[in-house]
C-alpha cells in the first residue's frame, strides 16, 4: 500500500528529506507522493518515516488506489534500489 498526502499538509517540508525511495516532492499547494516509489519503508525502515516527522494529525494516510501487499512492497523496494 503506497501512502498519500491529503488535505491536511502544511508543505513544512518535514517529510520530504526522509523518505529512503526520493518518493515525496514538493507540490502546490500540498506534497506529493510518488506511489510508483513509496513502499510504505519496507526495506528501508521499521515505520513510514513521513508519518514519524509529520506534525499534522491523519494527513498521510494509505492510498486506496495502490493496495500492496509487504511481499509485493518488498518486491518494489528492490526493482527501485536493484
Ligand atoms: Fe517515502 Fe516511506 Fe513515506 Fe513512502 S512511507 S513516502 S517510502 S517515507
Ligand atoms: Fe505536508 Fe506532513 Fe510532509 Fe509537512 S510532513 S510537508 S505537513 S505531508
């Protein structure tokens, strides 16, 4: 499940720098995140890092239009990083 960036983003720029795939750019008014690249941190890290460093509250939420599996994260992270 890629995740995504709702509404409720201030553009602090928090989560941009912290994302192990390059998957979040800056967007206007709102970031964005490239669901092609975010595998939800498997592989990289234990937790969605965006989320740990995001001060607003259910504003990166999971992507209803890319349900993956971890297996199938897992599969993603490594064609992004093979
Ligand atoms: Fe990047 Fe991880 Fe957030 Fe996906 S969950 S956008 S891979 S920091
Ligand atoms: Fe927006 Fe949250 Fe990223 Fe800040 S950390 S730019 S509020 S999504």
């Amino acid at each position: 499940m890629a995740l995504l960036i709702n509404n409720a983003c201030t553009a602090c720029d928090a989560c941009e720098p912290v994302c192990p795939n390059e998957a979040i750019s800056v967007g206007d008014p709102i970031y964005i995140i490239d669901a092609f690249k975010c595998t939800e941190c498997v592989g990289a890290e234990d937790e969605p890092q965006c989320r740990l460093v995001c001060p607003e509250d259910d504003c990166i939420v999971e992507n209803p239009d890319f349900v993956e599996s971890e297996d199938e994260l897992q599969q993603k992270y490594d064609m992004l990083n093979g």
